[in-house]
C-alpha cells in the first residue's frame, strides 16, 4: 500500500470544507427566511487568538525592533462539515 502524503489530505480536507462553505452561504441566499436558512448559515468561529485570551483574534509577538502578528480562524457550519466527510471519503477512495 502506498502512503499518502500528510500535506495533501490536508489540501484535500481545506478544499472539501471551503467547498461546503460556498456551498451554505449560496443555499442562504436561496432559502427564504426561516429555521432551515438558519441552520445553513449559522455557524461555530474558532480562532486561535481567542484560545489564547485575546480578543482581537491574532497573537502578537513584540521584540521592539519587530513585531510578529499570528492569526488563524476558522468558521464552521452545517454544509462545511458535510464538505469535510465527503472530501475524507474521496481521499480515501482514491489511495
């Protein structure tokens, strides 16, 4: 069996889950309003920044000669998840 290199599950995952994500804002805009546009567009935001304890989002590093901001965020909804299974089973059919 040949192994699978760690960066392209990763692509693969990342593509599916933005896929998904266009994929729920385009249903939002199509749905009339109501409990089913609501559960397509709501979503969970995670960012790193916040883990930490800042609330602006982004973790900054200042050495007085240069300032280094790190940010990462992440915004999950319903149709993302489905775009993150359907991307896992892909990359698992074709091995």
């Amino acid at each position: 069996m040949k192994k699978r290199n760690v960066s392209l599950i990763a692509v693969g995952l990342f593509v599916g889950a933005a896929i998904g994500g266009v994929i729920g804002n385009l249903l939002g805009w199509v749905l009339p309003s109501g409990v089913v546009k609501d559960f397509f567009l709501t979503s969970l935001s995670i960012d790193i920044g916040g883990l930490a304890g800042n609330e602006m989002g982004v973790i900054i590093l200042d050495l007085k000669i240069i300032t280094f901001k790190f940010g990462l965020a992440m915004s999950l909804n319903f149709t993302s998840v489905i775009g993150l299974t359907v991307a896992y089973y892909i990359l698992r059919y074709f091995r």
